[in-house]
C-alpha cells in the first residue's frame, strides 16, 4: 500500500470538495423553487438532484459552454420543467436577468470551514493543482476566497483572475509577477479543456503539464504514464472525479462530507472501496493524516 506521501502532486476538485457549493446552488434556487408549487417544499436532496440532472445534461451536450452559462441554461430548463409539472405552462416565466444572476451567484459560495486551513498545511508537502468545472471568471472569486484570509479587498481580486497576455500555456497563480497569495501551483477549468468532468480529457491534460513543465514535479521529460504515480486525485465526487481516476488508473483521496446529498451515490455502497485509495471525511482529517505520515518518518 502507497503511503499519502509517496505522491507530489494533489489535484483538488473545487465545488464540493474546496467550496460549500451545495449550499450556494440550493440558496441561489430558492426564488425559483418558491414560485411553483411543485417545488416550493423541495428539500436541498430534490432540488439539487434536479438541478443536477439538467446541468449534467448541458455539460455533456456543450462541452465547450462556459460553465456560467452553464447555470443559466440548467436554471432556464429547470424552471420549464416546474412549469410543466405544475400545470402552468404558458405563464410568463423567469426572464435572462433572473437565470444570469443565478449564474453569479457562484460568486458568493463559500468555502467549508476546514477548507483554507487545511491547504496551507498541505501546500507544504504537495504541489497544489485545480482541475474544476468551472470557468475561469466565475473562478476569479473562488480563487481569491481560498488564497485571502478574511475579506476579500475588490483592488486585490483581479489577482486572482486569468492574467491577461498570459505568457504560458496553461494558467500557474504562482508564477505571476503580481503578489498574489495562491496555494495552487497550476489552475486548469473546464474552459481550458473545452470538456466536463467527468470526461477524461482534463485528468490527461494534468498528467500532461506535469510530465512536461518543471515547476509541477521538476521532472521535465517523463512521459505522462511515468509521473501518474506521484499524482493524488482529492475530490468528494465520485461521479466526476474518483470514477475517470480509477479509469486512468490514477490515485484518488475520497473526501466524503457527511453534509453532502449529491455526486455521492456513485459507487459508495460497501465493498466498493476500491474506486478511492483513501477516505476521509473532512479535508482536515487529510492534511492531519499527512502529517501524521511525516513525523512519522522524521522519528524513523
């Protein structure tokens, strides 16, 4: 059995597992869910399923749509599927403006409580890499909300956005001449990949950038297979993120927030543990269990 610290690089999911997206999305929904009776009693476990269902519908359909885009739409859809099932087809629904300030709201979803302590203590021993379905905008504030501590100041977001004339191939927060606080050595979104979690094509474009650039693993010129066994997949769904890891046969830490109503189904039942290497259930119980592993090997 690998020990945690025989890897180099951590490869965080965000929304879910970083950010309390369940949360922001359910509170986001409530003006909608309020304006049909079908759905004004919803609890957090069917509205989020059936907002899920159309935004992975949108996903895989429209890969290269912005995940912004990507809310407004799912929430459009949505509200005509409340419509019919209420019996008020016809009716005058929800207008842009309404759907659009839905998608903003990714803006003010917050990170869980353990989030930013925990990778600060990770930082330590790990690079540091996002691979998030997302878009890099909307990223922006999320970005600047697990880098600052406290409130984010406005003249010190635009430091924590996609840098403009950017010099790379890819996005690295921390090769920005800009005093920027980022914990993540590389940043990849769905706008990067042109494709969604839980296709393949960001976890290979990981395994890419750090068999091919030094800053990642320092290692420049190994192939991708040959540096898949220093990267740890971190993510609390299984649907989006431990499933194509196990099918690339890439190491996955499953962070299991027993809050958590969605992306937690797929293959959760017992005797399935083989889809994750470990599980915690807080992202504070991983960095303590690092730790753990390296006193460990200090005292041996």
């Amino acid at each position: 059995m690998p020990k945690l610290t025989d890897h180099k690089i951590l490869v965080f999911d965000v929304y879910g597992t970083l950010v309390d997206w369940e949360t922001g999305l359910f509170d986001a929904m409530q003006p909608l869910l309020k304006k049909y009776p079908v759905s004004a009693t919803w609890g957090r476990k069917e509205a989020l399923t059936a907002f899920g269902a159309k935004e992975r519908e949108l996903q895989a359909r429209e890969p290269g749509m912005l995940y912004s885009d990507v809310l407004a739409n799912a929430h459009k859809a949505l509200e005509e599927r409340l419509m019919g099932l209420s019996g008020k087809d016809g009716e005058e629904a929800s207008g842009e403006r309404e759907h659009q300030a839905f998608a903003n709201s990714i803006q003010d979803w917050l990170p869980f409580v353990d989030t930013c302590e925990a990778l600060d203590s990770l930082s330590r021993h790990f690079t540091l890499v996002v691979l998030s379905n997302v878009d890099r905008e909307s990223f922006k504030h999320t970005h600047a909300r697990l880098s600052e501590v406290g409130p984010i100041d406005e003249g010190r977001l635009e430091l924590y956005g996609y840098p403009e004339n950017n010099p790379n191939r890819h996005w690295f927060p921390q090769s920005a001449p800009d005093d920027n606080r980022s914990p993540f050595a590389l940043v990849l979104t769905a706008e990067d990949v042109e494709a969604y979690k839980p296709a393949h094509a960001g976890f290979k474009m990981v395994l890419r950038c750090v068999s091919s650039d030094p800053r990642l693993l320092g290692q420049e010129g190994k192939s991708p297979d040959e540096v898949k066994e220093k990267v740890l997949v971190v993510a609390q769904s299984l649907y989006h993120d431990h499933k194509p890891a196990r099918e690339l046969g890439i190491r996955s830490v499953w962070i299991d927030r027993q809050e958590a109503v969605t992306c937690n189904e797929e293959g959760a039942g017992e005797g399935e543990e083989e889809k994750w290497t470990w599980r915690f259930t807080t992202l504070q119980e991983l960095a303590e269990a690092v730790d753990a592993e390296v006193e460990g090997e200090g005292k041996a």
